[in-house]
C-alpha cells in the first residue's frame, strides 16, 4: 500500500490536537504527516520527534515553494488565518489536491466550488469548533426531529472559548486568549444578521455588547451571548426556512460585555488608522488618548463620567485588572488602536503554562409535535489540559482530523465546497469526538 501524504499549513496554538490525532493515527491509517510553518521550531515542536512527521519551514506567500509543497501532498490541511485560504485554495486546484480547513466559507472561497467538483477535489470547509461541532450537533437534532415528525420553529446557538473555573480565580473577566488574540479584539465588527419572533433584526457593531442573550448551563451557572454577524445565511443550510427565530452567537462570562463595550465605545478596537506616538505611548496613555482634555480630572474620573461608572464597578475593576489604566509602555513602535489593544490585553490574558481554557457551546430549540410545543437545550463543555493541549485546540482539530481520515478511508463521497451538515458527515464525526470525551448533554421539556 503507497503511504498517504497529509500536509498541514500552521503549527500555532489550534494545531495541537490535530497534529497529535494525525500523528497517532499515521501507522494504521498508512500515512505521513508534514507540517508547515513560518517557524520551522513551531514546526518541529508539534512533530515532536514522531517518525510519522516531517517539519518542514513554509510562507504562502512564496508561490514557489507553495506549489512544490503542495505537490507532494494528497490531502491539505490549512490552519492558517482564513483570509489565506482562498490563495492555498488556488494551489489545491493547480495541483488538484484535496483541501481541508476549519474556517468560514468566504465568496472567494465558494467561488471554487464547480472548478473544485469538475476535478473530483473535496474542499471541506467549517469543520472545527465554531463553526463545526456547531453545525453539526445542530443538524443532528434537527434531523431527529424532522425524523419523527417534529417542526422546529426556533433555533438559538451559542459557543466561546474561555478559561476553566479553576484558572486565574483573580480575573474578574474570566477570561483569556485561547485563540488568536487578533480576531478577539476584532470580533462582532460589521452588522449582525438575525430573525427573532418572526422579526428580522439588525445589531451594529456599536450596540453589539449592549444587546445580549442570556445563557444558563447546568453546572456551569449563568453566561451571556452576543449575535454573530449573519445567521440568516445558515436558514438554508440548515433546512430551517420559515422558523420564527434563528440567532447564532458568541458566548462570554457575565460583565465581560458591558467592560468590552467601554473599549469599543472609545475606538480602542479600530483598526483602519496608524496611531502617532506609540513608541512612547503607556498603557494608560493610550485609554486616554481616546478621553477629553482635561488639566485637572485624571483618567479615572473621565472614565466614570463618559459611561456613567462608580469607582467600584465591575467595568472599572476589569479595566484596572488588564492594566489598562497604569503607566506601563505599550512596547510597540507604531500600530493601529486594535493592534495597540492586543499588546496590551495580552500581557495579562496569554495563557500561563499551568492554566486551563473552557469551551462552552449551547443550542436552543423549540419544535412542535403531536401538537404540543416541546424544547432541547443541548450543551457541550470541554476542559483544555494545560497551555498547549487546550479544550480549543481540541474542538478545533479533532473534528478536522477525524474528517480527514474518514476521507482517506474513502467514507467521505462528497466533492466540491463543503460544510459538514449531512448526516455521512456529521454521524461518524460526532461518535468519534463522543469516544474522545467530547459530547454533548441535552434537556428537553414540554413548554405547553
């Protein structure tokens, strides 16, 4: 039998898992894993001495070693950030290989559909943590209940990374970057998309944290939600058009969104201009360089009489704890107001050797049947193990590598630009990740 060749582009904080699973897997499944990265060290520590591995040095942005790379591979796995997807896309297609990635499906992306299919090619899209498990758990329900009848008539999904119970008992945000600390800070910009009651509903980005969901998971106590750009885009792919409500969403502790709003009310996340005087700019400089001159109150004071605070309010405390408010250098020589804020924020929110991360992921639904209006809650929470081994990278790459297995394997039929909705997709997936401790428990009540 010829050994497989798998090639997987990224070795940062989500590739633990996945290249872990690969790995473990490459003497019976019959094949070889090489992974790529800009550091060749981050590489090289993920392969960690495996005989099934190859750690190789990779930039997409050299079109040549791209295509030579690529070449050798029959099946690509890209955990790059999204928006190099499409250009390794379009290498997968030259050299007619198979592509794999965790990301949304851009227009670019979906533009590669008919090409992709004409060549017999497999471009699976949204199979990671969020989207991914999301879909997935989701269209499990929704398939059951049609099965037996059922109609759905709502649909509420929410998931986020954040830290275990245990971690940093001190951070009143409860939480920390267990991702990339970039999309964080950039998360919610542009509208949010959504039907409630029969109602489209519209969030700009300025009222996004001001118009939240509340969340109550056995066990696990109360949590707050914040609406994803577009989930009306997901009506059809889910086979829920004409439902009264279809709301996807980002899950936060309670209090994290009212202390997030303050930054983003002041501009601290914008992205679209270069600051002056960064190099010599301090933490509490640059919350000020967003505040009204004043030679008498200090920040503090303008802070409170900006957004109504009291010394004492959560909102003050978390903004004191990220050491927003002292006078620290930021330690850049230029950057914009978002990049500035990721400097700052990680200085206190990077992931300590020692420290456990939480994924918390929650549906809603209600459906009719037997003309009686019934409703699940189904919940999934997964603990990380350390730094490295985190409940994000977990629900990120596993349900990726299992995909990409199952492919080799020659269980996956589909061709084209993918998402894991059917049932060939999502069955198997799903009992996988259940036998690896990664299940989801559900409630369900009459309402009436």
């Amino acid at each position: 039998m010829t050994e497989k060749s798998i090639l997987v582009l990224g070795a940062g904080r989500s590739s633990s898992a996945l290249i872990t699973y690969l790995l473990d897997h490459a003497d019976e499944g019959g094949w070889h894993v090489t992974v790529g990265d800009f550091n060749i060290r981050s590489a090289e520590d993920r392969i960690n001495g495996s005989k099934s591995g190859t750690a190789i040095r990779f930039n997409i942005e050299e079109a040549e070693l791209c295509e030579k790379v690529i070449a050798l591979a029959d099946i690509v796995i890209s955990l790059l950030p999204a928006a190099f997807h499409p250009k390794v896309a379009t290498h997968c297609l030259a050299q007619e290989k198979h592509l794999f990635n965790a990301s949304y499906v851009s227009d670019e992306m979906h533009s590669f559909n008919e090409e992709a299919k004409s060549k017999g090619l497999l471009f699976m899209n949204e199979c990671g943590l969020d989207p991914g498990i999301d879909h997935m758990s989701a269209m499990e329900i929704i398939d059951r209940v049609k099965a037996q009848g059922g109609k759905i008539l709502s649909f509420e999904s929410f998931a986020g990374g954040l830290i275990a119970p245990e971690t940093d008992p001190e951070n009143p945000w409860r939480y920390k970057f267990t991702w990339n600390p970039r999309n964080v800070v950039m998360a919610g910009q542009g509208i949010a998309k959504f039907i409630q009651e029969n109602q489209y509903k519209f969030i700009s980005y300025q009222q996004l944290f001001t118009r939240t969901t509340n969340v109550h998971i056995p066990k696990y106590g109360n949590f707050q939600g914040y609406a994803n750009r577009d989930s009306l885009k997901y009506l059809n792919t889910y086979g829920l058009n004409g439902v009264k409500t279809m709301l996807r969403g980002t899950l936060r502790n309670e209090g994290f969104c009212s202390a997030w709003n303050i930054l983003v009310q002041l501009g601290c996340t914008d992205d679209t201009y270069q600051m002056e005087g960064v190099n010599k700019m301090t933490h509490r400089g640059f919350i000020n360089s967003f505040l009204p001159y004043d030679d008498v109150e200090m920040v503090e004071g303008k802070l409170m009489s900006r957004f109504s605070l009291k010394e004492s309010s959560e909102e003050m405390e978390k903004l004191k704890w990220a050491g927003l408010l002292n006078n620290e250098l930021i330690g850049l020589e230029k950057g914009t107001p978002a990049q500035i804020l990721e400097q700052i924020l990680n200085k206190r929110w990077k992931l300590d050797p020692e420290d456990k991360d939480m994924v918390v992921m929650w549906h809603r639904f209600t459906y009719e049947l037997s003309q009686k209006t019934h409703e699940i809650q189904s919940y999934v929470i997964m603990l990380g193990d350390d730094s490295v081994h985190t409940a994000m990278a977990k629900g990120v790459g596993l349900p990726l590598a299992i995909a990409a297995r199952l492919f080799l394997e020659g269980k996956i039929t589909q061709r084209g630009v993918c998402i894991p909705v059917s049932k060939e997709l999502y069955a198997p997936i799903l009992k996988e990740l259940k036998s690896l401790g990664i299940h989801s428990d559900e409630v369900e009540r009459v309402l009436d």
